[in-house]
C-alpha cells in the first residue's frame, strides 16, 4: 500500500517549527504547497513557495507545520 501524502499542492501551510535548517523558515511564515516528493520510509518532501519569497521544502515528519487551507 502507497502511502498518502501528508500535504497536497496547492495548500496553504502555516510552519510551526524547523529543526535542521541553517536559515531556517520563521514560525508563522505561510506558503503554498508546490509539489509533495515521497522519500524512502514514510518520509516526505514538501515544496513550498514561502509568502516571504523563499523557495525552501520541509521535510515531513522532521518539519513541524499545519495546513490552514
């Protein structure tokens, strides 16, 4: 069985924490899902287009957010 994405493109996300990032998104800071990427386990790559301008993925479950939309 596949399993089912967390997230799908389009959504709008609100991120709650980012743990392994260098420059890490802001708490609070929204955007919408680009595209979802299944890694190996049940691990996911979440592209989003950020409302600040940046262009940076979560990694899900690593990557705390919800979605708001």
């Amino acid at each position: 069985m596949i399993p089912t994405p967390p997230v799908q493109k389009g959504q709008v996300v609100e991120l709650v924490q980012m743990l392994d990032d260098p420059c890490p998104i802001l708490p609070g800071d929204k955007g919408v899902v680009r595209s979802v990427t299944r890694l190996p386990g049940n691990n996911w790559q979440i592209h989003v287009a950020w409302e600040s301008g940046r262009r940076l993925a979560l990694l899900h479950p690593t990557d705390l957010f919800k979605v708001i939309s």
